[in-house]
C-alpha cells in the first residue's frame, strides 16, 4: 500500500463530513470537488486491499470514515 496524502482542505472536508456538516449533495463547488477527490482516492485503496469486508464489518460501509482510519494509523506507526 502507498501511503495515503492528505492535504490539509482534504483533511478538513473529511472532517465535515464525518461530524454531519456536509454531504456532497449540500457542499460548496469546492467541498464536492475535495470529497470527490477524498472518495476517488479511497475507492481506488478499497480496491487495492480488497477491503470490502472490514469496510462494511467495521465501518458500516462508510467509505470516508474507513479511509481516513487508515491515514490516521498509517501516521500514527510512522
């Protein structure tokens, strides 16, 4: 797995969107814009890991919230 870049706009979108702020259908241009961008991103790893089952097991298939559990502890066994 590469490791997963965030950049601090992407960062605070994710944390919109987690805390219920905004969804893509309620966010600015540049909101969508960076969570589309967040969701590409976290689709493409999904695939990568093969993922599917920990995403729906413990996540509850929140994709955001998945991707961003793996940025966080990528960062933290740095």
């Amino acid at each position: 797995m590469n490791k997963i870049e965030l950049t601090a706009e992407e960062i605070q979108v994710i944390n919109q969107q987690l805390n219920g702020e905004i969804e893509v259908w309620n966010a600015t241009d540049e909101q969508q814009k960076l969570l589309t961008g967040v969701l590409d991103k976290a689709d493409e790893l999904l695939e990568e890991l093969d993922a599917y089952d920990e995403l729906d097991e413990q996540y509850g298939g929140d994709l955001v919230k998945w991707y961003y559990a793996k940025y966080q502890a990528q960062n933290v066994s740095e």
